[in-house]
C-alpha cells in the first residue's frame, strides 16, 4: 500500500519529468511530432507527459531519455553541478510499481550522454517485468541480495540466487522475474555508452 510520502514522490516525479522533458525538446528545437518519430512514443502520450497528467513507463522514460540524448536521471531531475551529488530516499525516483507490491527505484543516475544509473529492485512472487531492448551497447550488471532472480535474456532463463552477480547485454530483449515463494532483492546498474542520436 502506498504512503502519502510514495504519492508525494511519485507527483514530484511526474512534475520534474514534464518540466525536463519539455525543456529539453525546446532546447533541440524538437516539436512533439518530432520527439514522437525520434522516441516511437506516441505523441498523445508526450502531450500527456508534458501535461503532468501521466506517470511514464521505465520503457517510455529510457525511449524518451534516448531520444533527447539524456539519461534517465536527468528527466527525473536527479541532476546536478556539485562534485558530489547527495541523493536522499526521499529523492530517489520510484519508476516501476509491481502488481504484488514490487518497486524498481532509480537510486541516483549521471548526466548524458553517456550514461550510469544505479538501481534497487524489489521483486514479489507471481511478477515479471520485460524490458525493451536498450540502445546499442547498453549493459546491465545486476547482484541479488536476497531471493532467486529469475533472469531472461533473448528468451533463456537463468537462475540467480542470494548472492550471484551477473552481466548482461540489454541491448538485447531481457526481462526479469521473481523465482519461488520469497521477495528476490537485487541491485542494477546500467551503463549506456553514448551514441550520436539522429533526431
């Protein structure tokens, strides 16, 4: 069940994302119908970020971040200039919510283009997330801290247990799963190399 300080977050988040994001697209000179062609997000759905009145997907903010050639935490307002950034719990940005009570949140990110973020997952029995193909180059490296990860890389499962770490290209189709009948609890980073983006 979500506390109030979950709805306050998750509202600050969609703020920061429709105020970044339509920042960024004036600051390229992109209109909607552009960012729309250069993400493959419908533009009713840029409206609607834009608008404040949707929170995205992981898949759409990663689409979007791509596009614009930014990373994930930047849409987020994660950014910052000091030499040390300092990202508290209350900061950090809760991207996916799973059906059993499951939370992916990214813990703190680096500014574009290339891009590092780091991630906690919480995964409870009977879910599963499939995550769009990252661009070119991407990698993941995940540790699970607790429970079995069921892994999915190009349609092969792999088991992790308490204490595996693993590799993988996400520029590749993978999703993630909880194995057996406890919470599994991992931690991801992502990097993202920096690509010249056609917009």
């Amino acid at each position: 069940m979500s506390g109030e300080g979950d709805i306050a977050g998750a509202e600050a988040m969609v703020a920061a994302v429709a105020r970044n994001m339509s920042r960024m697209r004036r600051e390229r000179g992109l209109s909607l119908d552009g960012l729309a062609r250069a993400s493959r997000v419908s533009k009713g759905m840029l409206v609607q970020i834009e608008g404040a009145r949707t929170n995205p997907s992981i898949a759409t903010l990663c689409r979007v971040a791509s596009a614009l050639g930014v990373s994930v935490a930047q849409l987020v307002d994660l950014g910052g200039d000091d030499a040390v950034r300092l990202v508290g719990p209350e900061e950090a940005a809760r991207l996916w919510a799973g059906s059993e009570g499951g939370r992916a949140v990214l813990l703190v990110g680096s500014d574009g283009p290339d891009m590092l973020e780091l991630w906690s997952w919480e995964m409870r029995p009977q879910e599963r997330h499939i995550s769009d193909p990252h661009p070119a180059g991407t990698r993941e490296l995940l540790h699970v801290t607790a429970g079995t990860l069921l892994l999915e890389v190009e349609g092969r499962a792999h088991e992790l247990p308490a204490g595996t770490s693993a590799l993988l290209h996400g520029d590749r189709s993978h999703a993630y799963a909880c194995k057996g009948p406890r919470a599994v609890h991992f931690t991801m980073a992502v990097v993202e190399p920096h690509a010249p983006r056609r917009i």
